[in-house]
C-alpha cells in the first residue's frame, strides 16, 4: 500500500510549502559532497546477498 501525505487545514501557502517539501524527497538526484559513496557502494556490494557465494 502506498503511503501518503495529507493535511486537513492549511492555507495556500502552507500547502505550497508542503507539496514542495514532499518533492524534495521524490528527487532521484543525490549529492555526496564529502566522497563516501566511493566508500559505501563496495562495502554495499559486497554485502550483498547476490554477491554471497554459497
């Protein structure tokens, strides 16, 4: 079941606010301005469970 967000009584404004907050969290685009990806995905890799050779 999909989740979802909802407000019962807010002005224009503050729903504005919300949807635009709400997309925030729907952008595919990251940033890793402090370089751990390159730490992160082969640990992640390796654990893995396709990776596991059993």
């Amino acid at each position: 079941m999909p989740s979802f967000f909802a407000w019962l009584d807010a002005s224009s404004l503050e729903q504005r606010r919300k949807r635009d907050i709400m997309r925030l969290f729907a952008e595919r685009e990251g940033r890793d301005e402090v370089g751990l990806g390159q730490i992160r995905d082969p640990i992640a890799d390796c654990s893995s469970p396709a990776h596991r050779h059993g």
